[in-house]
C-alpha cells in the first residue's frame, strides 16, 4: 500500500499498480481521503497524472502508524 497526496489535499491510499516516466500513477483498491484525513470515496483502480502529485509515500504506516487510517 502507498499513499499519494495530490496538490490541494486529497490523499489516495491504494496498491501501486504502474508508475511511467512522466511519474502518472495507476493504483488498485483505492480509497481517496479528504484533506481533513476523511475518507470520502473507494475505487478499483485510479490513474493520477504525475504533475499534480505532492509527494508519495511508500512506507507512511511503518513511519507514522497512528496517522494510518
């Protein structure tokens, strides 16, 4: 599971499936998180263009595990 946070907030949380050399990511068994950390939708599987992602983490329950949600 990898956490991506898109400019304006939004989190996705979900099983990497693609990264291509634009940095676009394709991830499965979504949930999409409100910047109040609120889930807010589920998806089977989600593309989100490279050039509006923040950052992404791979390891954010190993570092944080109280902020997992």
């Amino acid at each position: 599971m990898i956490l991506v946070r898109i400019k304006g907030g939004l989190e996705y949380v979900g099983v990497l499936e693609l990264v291509d050399p634009t940095m676009n990511v394709v991830l499965s068994n979504c949930t999409e998180y409100s910047p109040e950390g609120k889930p807010r939708a589920r998806y089977g599987k989600v593309i989100i263009r490279g050039s509006h992602i923040e950052f992404i983490s791979v390891n954010y329950q190993e570092v944080a595990p109280e902020f997992v949600k």
